[in-house]
C-alpha cells in the first residue's frame, strides 16, 4: 500500500441542478383531484384538506396525498370555535398562526401580497403545501401553472419568477409574487388591480399561498369569513381546482460532486505489500526479477485524512496494471 498526499489543485467542486415531476404520477400536470371521506371526517379534516392522485376511498393502497389545502385567518373566521366560552379561538386562526411562524419566522410580522407599490395585507390566505414526499430539494420556480375556475370564469396562476432578476426572501426562504400567465412569465399586469397579487409562492418550503381577495375580484370564488362557522372554504377551492383542472408543477435539486483526480506517475505505486509480493518475514521481493521491473496491479484507491483514518474507497471496474513504463489518471467522483 502506497500513499500520497493530494494537491489543491487535485480536487474539483462541480454543483449540477436536476429536476423531476412534483407528482407521484410521473407526469408533471395533475389533472385529477381526489379527497378522502376518512381524512375529511378525522381531527385533522378541521384544518386542512388532503388531495389524492386517485380515489384514496376505493383504491387506499395506491393513493397517495399530493398537496393539502388549508384555509387561513388571523382572527380566526371561517370555521367554529374550539371552546364556544371563547371566541376567535378556531382551527383557521391556528393554521394562521402555524405558517406565519413558518414562513416570515416572525409571529408579530404581516403577510403582504404584491410589489411594494401594489401590496395589501394577507389577513386571511388559502394554503397550498406539497406533501414532502412529492418533490426533492425544492420546487422549480417557473413550472408552477395552477388553473382555478369558478363562476367568474377561468384563472390561470404562475409564479413570476423569470421576470425577477433579484430573489427576494420570506425568512430564509425565496419567494416570488403569484400572477397571471404561464410557465414563471405573468400576462399583462398579472396583478389584481385592488387586492395586489394573487399570493406568494414559497419553493424552498413546498408551500404556495394564495390571496382570497385577489381570486375573488377575478373569478368570483368567494371566501367565507363568518365567525363561529364552518365556512367550508377548503372544499370550494378545492372544488375550483377540480373545474380548472390543470396543477403542473415540478422540483428540482442541486446535486454537488467533488472530483477527486489520483495521478499514479511512472515512479509511483510500482510496488505492493501484498503477500504475493513480498516476504511477510523479511520484507524482501519474493521474485528478483520485480527489482527493476515491478509489475503491479491497481484494483482500488482508498482516501484518507490526516489522522490516517479511511474516509472513502473507490474501486476500479477492472485491475490497472501499472510498472515504470506507465502511467495513469483515475477520476474519483464524490457525489453528497
């Protein structure tokens, strides 16, 4: 066994971005919606609503939950009080205060929708978040088309992230301005004229928000805002999805490899200590012959630190024979 220590110049950082479908379909556009009786009726069927690929009541073993919906109120309107002694206290105001801590980290801040010359403050907001499981690191800005019909007609819904030179953040999270368009390019304004943007979309954290307001200027889908009542609010999104029929949507990924280059020089690693080499008594060459004209094979190179310890082992496809006359370059490629 030989070593050698590697120079700076050996080693090689290379970060590569690749992307999939968000969607356990394979297919990057969801266009059939699904709930389930069972999660709809439980304790969580009072915050939030799960969408299914298929039908999770006739065919549980193959459904699986793509994105909930939850609807969202800093004073809590829109759904029934825990305790009716206390007034304000509601599944919409819980949810409100969750993806407040979980998007501006601030529980005094305010969400805001549109630029800061066309913004107004989101007290209430659908919430769309991806189930974990559908997307990788985090979802690709500029694939978001998301279709929402009701009796006002037919909105379409993108991200405006190609038009955006600088990222912006929520917390530690980039968040671009929900508009009208396709594909991360907003039609005309893309904005509602009196209620600012149509939401916030978040892809470091699977969660898009979007602005009642807005919505209901365009098309009509009104959200409930009674106090002490179920206002049913996720299910009438829910239902506008299905009219619209259309949620595409991918991730992405930032895979980063270090390229590690191990040059074996014509003088270098000519010789072993395998016992088919050497004499395990006095060290010696068993065969003479390999004094002058070693010839060795390479099957593996192994990576150490400085306090000897084995950090990674690479193997090679086939044996390398290496003697004085040969050289060779072998790429390691770390991948984490």
């Amino acid at each position: 066994m030989s070593f050698k220590r590697f120079d700076p110049n050996d080693i090689v950082i290379s970060s590569d971005s690749i992307s999939g479908t968000a969607w356990s379909t394979g297919n990057p556009s969801l266009t059939s919606f699904f709930t389930s009786s069972v999660q709809r009726a439980g304790s969580s069927g009072d915050y939030y609503l799960s969408v299914y690929q298929t039908d999770p009541d006739s065919a549980p073993l193959t459904s699986y939950s793509q994105f909930s919906i939850a609807y969202c109120d800093n004073k809590g309107s829109g759904s029934t009080n825990f305790n009716p002694g206390v007034t304000g206290k509601t599944a919409t105001r819980t949810n409100f205060g969750q993806y407040r801590t979980l998007v501006l980290e601030d529980e005094n801040a305010e969400f805001q929708f549109g630029n800061s010359t066309n913004a107004v403050s989101g007290s209430h907001f659908y919430a769309i978040s991806i189930d974990r499981a559908r997307y990788k690191e985090s979802l690709f800005p500029g694939t978001f088309n998301l279709h929402i019909s009701a009796s006002g007609g037919l909105l379409k819904l993108t991200d405006n992230s190609k038009t955006t030179t600088v990222n912006t953040f929520l917390g530690a999270s980039r968040v671009f301005q929900i508009v009208t368009g396709s594909n991360g390019t907003p039609s005309g304004s893309g904005f509602s004229a009196n209620n600012g943007s149509y939401g916030l979309f978040l892809p470091d954290i699977g969660t898009i928000l979007l602005n009642p307001q807005a919505i209901s200027e365009s098309i009509q889908l009104e959200a409930s805002r009674s106090n002490n009542s179920d206002g049913l609010n996720e299910e009438s999104l829910y239902d506008a999805l299905q009219l619209g029929g259309n949620f595409r949507l991918n991730s992405q990924e930032t895979i980063t490899s270090d390229y590690v280059f191990v040059r074996l020089r014509n003088s270098e690693f000519n010789y072993s200590e395998n016992p088919s080499f050497i004499s395990g008594s006095t060290g010696e060459l068993i065969y003479s012959n390999f004094i002058n004209q070693p010839q060795v094979y390479v099957t593996s190179v192994g990576m150490y630190n400085d306090s000897n310890e084995l950090l990674a082992v690479a193997k090679l496809s086939r044996p390398l024979l290496k003697d004085f006359t040969k050289e060779a370059l072998i790429r390691v490629k770390l991948d984490f």
